[in-house]
C-alpha cells in the first residue's frame, strides 16, 4: 500500500536485458517511495545518496541477467557491469529485487514502502510493488536456492558472481567527523 506520508524519488537508467538468448536495450523508470526511520540527517542523506549510486552506477549500462553461471560468464568479459536475478530479469522480479536491495542498504534509516518501475521493453506497464505484491512470494521461493543473494546484502553487491566485492567505504561513503555530510569520492568502483 502507497503511504501518503512518504518521500519519492524518481529516478530513470538505461540498460540491456538478456532474454530468450537475445540481448534488448532498456530504459526503465522508477518512482521509490520512502519514509524516514531516523531523525538523523546526516544518515539519511548518505542512504539517499548510496539510492542514487545504485541507479546511477551500479545499474545505468549494466546488462541483467538470470542467475544463471553459465550465461554469467559469457557476458562477464563485457566493460559493462553484470547484475544477476533469481529468474528471467522482467519487470516485476527487477521490482522487487531493488525494493529488496534497497531495505537491504538502508532499512534502518530509509524504509522503501513502494517502488513503481516501467520499462520500454515491458511495453511501458507500470508495475507497483509494495510489501503485499504476489511477486515476493517468487522470489523468496527461488530465492532458497541461491547462497546468500546479492539484494539481501546491504554492501554495493549486485551479483552473486562476481568475486571482487566492495563496500561502501572503498567507494567512498563516509560521513567525517564535522557535523557536515560529506561524499568523500563516489562515482568510482
């Protein structure tokens, strides 16, 4: 259910989708909705600002896949970033696999109530996905298969491949000593 009391925000990433053996280019639009679990703002920020990492960087350019390891490595080698799902990567699954993700990095300061997403390729449907959406019963079944999936991890992991992971702090999300929220050097993985 939609809280009337939430912050938005909207955001858009352009990828590639590996369906049916065929590689699809994809824009997507999401709208995240999200109320504050805590009244410091200075953790409240550096959430938003791992939010926006994640759209920004993690996602824009990146191909999504099945977990799948064999389709893994023959997309791997690629300069693009690779992120995998528990199942074919198509709207609703990526829906609530971000949503996930997201709770994941900041359920404590940032709680996702909704994520609406609509891509070109899902022929611009647009999919809203609270915590009472059908689509997490999917993924919680296929889930049990998976060795620690990369959405319930709160560090910027986004497959279960990939052997180099980070964490915030490399990339560069800190919060210094002074009262002053500051992004030491993000952009960068």
């Amino acid at each position: 259910m939609l809280t009337e009391d939430s912050i938005c925000f909207r955001t858009r990433f352009t990828n590639s989708i590996l369906l049916n053996n065929k590689i699809w280019p994809n824009d997507y639009d999401c709208a995240v909705h999200f109320v504050p679990q805590t009244d410091d703002q200075k953790l409240q920020n550096i959430t938003y600002e791992k939010y926006k990492w994640m759209f920004g960087r993690a996602f824009q350019n990146s191909i999504f896949i099945s977990h799948d390891e064999k389709i893994y490595h023959a997309v791997k080698d690629f300069k693009n970033d690779v992120v995998d799902f528990v199942s074919e990567p198509v709207d609703q699954i990526i829906g609530v696999t971000i949503m996930s993700k997201l709770n994941s990095i900041g359920g404590e300061y940032l709680k996702v109530t909704n994520l609406e997403i609509e891509s070109w390729q899902g022929e611009n449907l647009r999919y809203n996905i609270s915590t009472e959406s059908p689509e997490w019963d999917v993924i919680h079944d296929l889930e049990k298969d998976i060795d620690k999936p990369w959405w319930l991890s709160a560090q910027p992991t986004f497959s279960n491949y990939q052997k180099d992971q980070l964490t915030w702090e490399e990339i560069g999300f800190t919060i210094s000593d002074t009262n002053k929220f500051k992004l030491v050097k993000g952009g960068a993985q």
